[in-house]
C-alpha cells in the first residue's frame, strides 16, 4: 500500500475532526484546545476543521458564549432566528441557560405592561424583551420563553438556576428595548431578503451520487456511461474523489477505445462552491458554453454536479415567487411608473417617470449620481423583461452625466434597444426632466433564458 504523504494525513486528519463535531449533543459546548488534545492533532489543524464546521453550519462561536454544537441551518427558516442569533445581534451577555442558543424562537414579546397582561403573550419558544424586573424574568422562564433584559441589567441566582434547569437563554444587552427591537426586526427583514436569493445547495441534492469516471478510465468507459446515462460531459475525480478534469464527448471523439481518460481530459476544469448564487453560475456556464457544472468543496472534493437546465428552471421559478422584503433598489424605485408615448422613444414606447426625493440626494444637495446610474440599470431591467420576458447580467456601462438634477424633480427614464439578441443586448437609457437630458448611458449586458 502506498504511504499517505503530509498533505493527505492533514486532509484526513480535518475529516476526522469534522466527523467528531457532528457525533456530538447539540448543545456542547467545545473548543480548539479540547478538540486538539482529544483527537491528539495540532492546534492549527484543529481550528481549519472548525472554521469549516462553522461555515457548514455545525458549530456557531459567539462572543462572551464560545463555540456551541448547533443543528445545521435550513435556509427556508432563514426568516427565525435562534436564541443564540439574536444574542450575537443585541452584542448581548449571556448568564444562564447556555444548552439552548441553538433554539428557535418564534416571537417576541416586550414586557411594557403589568406582569399579569404580560403573562397572556408569552408561551413556549418565545423572547421576552423586558428591562430589571427579576419576577417578569422568572414568569417567562417558567412559561418556557427566554428573556432578554434591556438597560444592561442584570438578574438573579435564582432566575439563573431555572434558566440552566430549562435550558432556556437569559441574556443582558446595554442598549434600550426600542433599540435592541430595530436591530432585531432588520435581522428578521434583512433575512427575508435572502430567503428570496437562490444558492446552488438549494437546488443540488448532494446526498444523491454523480456520475463520475476515474482517471484511469478508458474511452470504452466513458461511451458506456454516457449510453447509461444519456449524458456526454462528466466529471472526472482521483481516489479522494477531488475533481482532476473533465470529459466530453469532443475529447473522445476519434480516439482508440483503449485510450486512458487522464491523457485525453480536460485538466482544472470550471467548478464552483455550493454557496453561490444561481444566478452567478449560470453566468459562469453562459460565459463559458458549458452544460454541466460540477460542485466541489474547499478542497476540490466532488460534492454533486448541476446541469444548466436545473440552473434556469431554478431562476424561472425564482423568478414567479412574490417578493419577500425590499432591498435598496427597491426602494429607489418605489414612485416609479411605467408611462408610454413619450417623445424621444424608440418604437416599443418605453418609458419610466418618478420624482427625485430628498433622500436621493448626494453630498452636494443634488441627486447622487450613482443613484441615478442605479435607476438607468432597473428601467434597463424592467424593459427587458416586459419586451423579451428575459433579464440580464450587466457587463458594461457608460455613463455621462450632462448636468445635475434637482431635488423634487420629475424624471423620465427612456431606454433604447440598440440591439437586442437571445444571448446579447445592447442598450442607450436617457434621463430627462423639465430642462431636457440631463443623463445618459451605454448599456451591454449579456441575457439570460427566458422566465
């Protein structure tokens, strides 16, 4: 048997490491130290494995808490919050009832009310906001709620001992409770947010196993899994099962069926990480005129394979879902609305019209320029998809700017078709208002297959 080198022992060392996190309570607490010293590994190996059971989502440090054994996150819950979250958003001190960071918590309930009215709101997995009342702490702990105390005070042994009991948080944060409640409530919307924005781990079910040829594989190998499978593209892995090539049927063609794969593949090929938007690779796969993607770890390990197929239909359906909480551009649009017979159009009619607000404005009292680059790129987006029911990825943009626009001013936003493609789109915008242009902007983006 061949002798493991000090690359591959370091790489089974981490994986040792990371089968040893996950085998423990949810709940533990652990550290570097400990782990190191248990699995008699260095220190530095130890913390690797951790920063990559932290981004899987196995273990969560917190300040003033330490590093806790949590249940990997599901992104459609992505709108709740743990208790152990809202710790870290409040920058609170956590004094009792450690076992349950990891617990979600599905409301919140601010104690600014006689205990007896506050009684009838608090139930099970739920918070109590509320600043240095002992006995409101204990009611809720006893409801099984937990409580988060405002003004920076503090609590009792008391209260501390039934928190550890029920292993339910008790946690202390300095700021107010109107301000601890807006950090909150813009964790909940920010993550509302990203609910809407699709990964590739949404779409790729890795505990399904890809189909895959080794390097030392023949042609012979590589037709009879494609007769298989009807496919011509796969991925081609080495005994740790780390992604070495590519191969396709371009590379088989006229070759001996004897042929050894590892001299015909296509070596380093296109990978991506399974935290990545779909969006982003099916840029990749557009720009690169691949089919199939492969998806690897930090290390390159295989962990699946996504077709260009499953990446737009991802973004079809993404597309179709009602809206879940309104990021900046948004905002800037809202007042914005699609108007037709404008002069200066082109034959579609296209056309948008606003007024600029107050909080438009840039430093000098005028509209922020790059507020309004922002604007040409949405009516840009909005046309596109009314006239080619497409969307597209920005590759260029000039802007000129002819003169400053006023606050309070209405605006007319006219995008052009210059040319239009199914994989390409050329575009001019102009902004207009009571004076005459006072924008303008080339646009070339590439487009994405239609919703």
């Amino acid at each position: 048997m061949a002798s493991i080198g000090p690359g591959n022992e370091t790489s089974t060392k981490h994986e040792q490491i990371l089968q040893y996190i996950q085998s423990l309570k949810i709940g533990t607490k652990i550290s570097v130290r400990a782990i190191a010293k248990e699995l008699g590994v260095s220190e530095g190996t130890a913390y690797k494995a951790f920063k990559d059971a932290e981004s899987s989502g196995l273990v969560s440090t917190k300040e003033r808490i330490g590093t806790v054994r949590i249940d990997r996150k599901r992104r459609e819950a992505l709108d709740q919050l743990t208790f152990g979250e809202v710790a870290e958003i409040v920058e609170g001190k956590l004094f009792g009832g450690a076992a349950g960071l990891d617990k979600t918590l599905h409301k919140f309930v601010i104690g600014a009310m006689e205990l007896d009215a506050m009684l009838r709101y608090i139930d099970e997995s739920s918070l109590l906001i509320v600043g240095n009342r002992i006995g409101a702490h204990r009611c809720a702990l006893e409801e099984g709620a937990g409580v988060l105390i405002t003004g920076g005070f503090g609590t009792s042994e008391e209260v501390i001992r039934i928190a550890d009991e029920r292993s339910l948080p008790i946690i202390s944060s300095r700021h107010d409770t109107f301000t601890v409640a807006s950090m909150i409530n813009r964790a909940i919307y920010d993550r509302l947010i990203k609910r809407k924005i699709m990964l590739i781990e949404d779409i790729v079910t890795f505990s399904r196993p890809a189909d895959v040829l080794r390097a030392g594989n023949t042609v012979a190998d590589f037709h009879r899994l494609s007769l298989e499978t009807g496919y011509f593209r796969f991925p081609v892995v080495d005994e740790r099962n780390r992604v070495i090539g590519m191969m396709t049927a371009k590379d088989a063609v006229g070759s001996p069926e004897d042929n050894i794969l590892d001299k015909l593949m296509t070596r380093q090929p296109i990978t991506a990480a399974p935290n990545i938007t779909v969006t982003s690779a099916a840029h990749t796969m557009a720009a690169e005129g691949i089919d199939l993607l492969p998806i690897v770890d930090r290390h390159r390990k295989l962990l699946g394979v996504v077709t260009r197929q499953e990446v737009l239909d991802a973004m079809r359906f993404a597309g179709k879902q009602p809206e879940s909480g309104q990021t900046f551009e948004d905002l800037m649009w809202t007042g914005f609305m699609a108007t037709s017979g404008m002069s200066g159009a082109d034959e579609l009619g296209i056309a948008y019209k606003g007024t600029v607000s107050p909080q438009m404005s840039g430093s000098l009292g005028m509209m922020s320029e790059g507020l309004l680059a922002t604007l040409m790129t949405q009516a840009a987006r909005r046309m596109i998809r009314e006239t080619a029911k497409r969307d597209y990825l920005l590759e260029s943009m000039t802007t000129y700017y002819v003169r400053p626009v006023q606050i309070d001013s209405e605006i007319t936003i006219i995008p052009k078709a210059l040319e239009m493609s199914r994989k390409f789109t050329k575009l001019e915008i102009e902004v207009k208002d009571a004076k005459g242009l006072a924008a303008k902007a080339m646009l070339t983006a590439q487009m994405i297959d239609p919703y």
